[in-house]
C-alpha cells in the first residue's frame, strides 16, 4: 500500500509583480526654453546691448524670461500689434562695419598704435600682434576656442589680437554668448577690451550718453572676461577700455580710454539680483509658448503670464517697450509715470487711487502718502484760487 502525502497548507504560489512604473524623463532647461520659443524657432542671441539694458531693470521676469529664451522680440512686439519703433538704420550699420573694417587694417597696426599711445605710456607701437585664429562650430565652440586662444596668447607673452571673440557669461541662469569688436592681450598678461563706435569723437569728446552706453556694454565683456581670467596663469582683465571712434567729422579713427569700475560694480550686482530663468518658466501655465506662428490672441496671454517692470527708460532699450506701455497706461499703473514717481507713492499703484487719495475721498490719512498728496492738492487748490482771484501767484 502506498503512502499517502504529508497533510498541509497548499504551496504558496508567488505573485507576479508588477513592471515598476519608469518615472517621466525631467524636461531639460534647454528643452522647456525651446518650448517656450517656438520648437521650430532658432534662438535669437542675446548681445551685450541687450545684456546691459537688462541688467538696468533686473524686476522684469518678462524680458529676462524672453532674453533667456532666446525670443525675438522684435517679432514679438509685431505680432503683438506694438513694433519697436527703434534701431540701427541700414545706412548706419554698412557704415560701422566700413568703419571697423579700416581700423582693423593691417593686422590691426592702427588699432595697436592708438591703444599704446593712450595706454603704453607714449613709447612706440608694437610693430604687430599674433591673430589667432577663433574659427568653431557654434557659439559654445567658438567659446572655448576663445578661452583656449587667450590662454596662449598670454603664456607666450606676447601682443595679441582677438578679433570678434566669443565670451560667455550665465545670465538668469541661462548661458550668454557676447561678441565684443575686439581684445588685445598686453605682454603683461593684461586683457583690454577695445569698442569700435561709428559715433563721432569732436575736439576729443563724444555724446555722453553714447559712450554711457557703450561703457555699460564694455562692462559687461569685462565680466565675461574675468571669469575666463580666474582659471588663467597671469591674466588680469583691465578696467578701462580703449573707445574707437571717427575723429571729427571724418573717417579716421581716434580713441580715448573709458574706466567701466563702476559701471562693472553696477552691472555685476544687478545680474546677481535676476531671477533665475527656469524658476519663471515653471511658474508659467501648461503650454505657454512665444512662437510667432501663434495668434496675436495667444501670444498676448502668453506675454501676460509672465510679470514685468515697465518704465518710460524701457522706450529706448526694450523692443516690448511699447506694449507694455500701453498695458500699463490701460490698468493706469503708477509705473507709467517713471521709477521715481512709483518710489514716491508707497502702496499707490494706480493713477485713479492717488487722485483719490489726494482728493480725500481713499486712503489712511495716517499714511504719510496719502498725508503729503493731500497737503499738495491743497497747495494746489489755493494757488489756483488765488490766481482766479486776480492775486499773483508766487
């Protein structure tokens, strides 16, 4: 007789586990900024000018968010109903280029002649420089072929000329690639960033607006610089920089040097307080995107989503300028009347609400806004009626 089998539990039978879930591949910042402008869109390149006039005005999320990604906003502002009614005429640009292509001559002898004549303590000229050649694939190639270029320029102790280098300087976040006319490398191991300007230089002097902006442009190529120079052996980037410009009403060049420390000091601290560009990218709604082939009735909700700092000084360096003018002046924000107004009146942020507040009829009489507004539509009020009374007004 057989035996029987051993009375028990039924064998466990091992579930099947099921897959794990793979997690969704994070979106890359250079993915969502692509997003953002237009899949088919190629960047557009974000220049020192540009650089500059953003660093002026760090509270707008909006053009550090479009300046970022590399958005047109020429095209932009167009599509928007509100084209920049500003820029380089045709004439003007065939001009600067004529201009810098005489005095890069040569090798760049006039160049060198009016760089050691206002820098080298009045010796002679040296009688050439080493040009190296920067040619790369892409802006981050021609980067690192600067950053390599420079690195040999100065450990062979010799004078160079880089002619249209490429710099890079993380703005936001995001990295900028900045194109300076020139940067001669001194024997010393001194770097000294050269700006070519078609703008005439009379008995000496120029426009100071002008060359205002062309130091907050050299400031920013003085930055870029200095950080390739802290990871060099003997390198120190100048602070003043050598202005190009045609001397009086003619076409030869002459020079002066421009000292850009403060305007460097200015620039550094006002990129330090930009919000990063990836934190305002996530802040906006699913599907936000700035490509040109969208509707104007898209592209104006998208602008909306992101915040931004309008001033009247933004008619002059910002191609949105006007858009957002008219937004503001539509909402009667305070801030279309200028940043010092806006600091005046505190928590008053629109026209009708300051008017109220000075008529007495809103606001904390405690505020001393409000209290100072009211004292001066008193004044007002008395100085009109004495006027209307036939009394002079003083």
């Amino acid at each position: 007789m057989s035996e029987s089998p051993a009375s028990g539990p039924p064998p466990q039978i091992p579930a099947t586990r099921a897959p794990a879930r793979r997690p969704k591949p994070a979106t890359t910042l250079r993915q969502r900024l692509a997003e953002l402008r237009g899949p088919s869109v190629a960047p557009h390149p974000l220049d020192a000018r540009a650089l500059a006039a953003l660093a002026a005005n760090p509270g707008c999320k909006r053009r550090a968010l479009l300046d970022g990604a590399g958005v047109d906003k020429a095209v932009l502002a167009t599509a928007l109903g509100s084209p920049a009614a500003f820029g380089q005429s045709q004439f003007a640009f065939i001009r600067g280029n004529a201009f810098e292509a005489k005095v890069k001559a040569d090798g760049g002898t006039e160049l060198l002649r009016l760089l050691f004549e206002r820098l080298g303590g009045g010796a002679e000229a040296p009688a050439g420089a080493t040009v190296p050649d920067l040619t790369a694939a892409g802006p981050e190639g021609r980067a690192a072929r600067t950053a390599l270029a420079l690195r040999e320029a100065t450990a062979a102790g010799g004078w160079a000329l880089l002619d249209h280098p490429m710099l890079a300087l993380e703005v936001a976040g995001s990295p900028a690639y900045l194109e300076p006319d020139a940067v001669v490398v001194h024997p010393d191991g001194t770097w000294t960033v050269v700006e070519i300007k078609s703008f005439p230089m009379i008995d000496s002097s120029a426009d100071a607006a002008k060359v205002g902006a062309a130091a907050r442009q050299s400031a920013v190529y003085v930055l870029a610089l200095e950080r390739i120079a802290a990871v060099t052996e003997g390198a120190e980037v100048g602070h003043r920089v050598l202005l190009v410009c045609p001397k009086d009403f003619s076409n030869l060049p002459t020079a002066s040097v421009v000292d850009v420390r403060k305007q460097r000091a200015v620039t550094r601290r006002q990129l330090t307080r930009l919000t990063r560009v990836e934190d305002i990218a996530a802040a906006l709604p699913e599907g936000t995107t700035f490509d040109p082939g969208c509707s104007a009735e898209d592209l104006g909700a998208a602008v909306e989503a992101v915040p931004a700092a309008y001033a009247p000084e933004c008619l002059v360096a910002c191609e949105l300028a006007f858009h957002c003018r008219a937004k503001a002046r539509a909402e009667g924000a305070v801030e279309s009347l200028g940043r010092s107004v806006r600091g005046e009146l505190g928590g008053l942020t629109t026209v009708a609400g300051v008017l109220a507040a000075a008529a007495g009829k809103e606001g904390d009489p405690a505020d001393p806004t409000v209290a100072a507004l009211r004292r001066a539509a008193a004044l007002r009020a008395e100085a009109l009626e004495s006027v209307s009374g036939g009394v002079p007004c003083l």
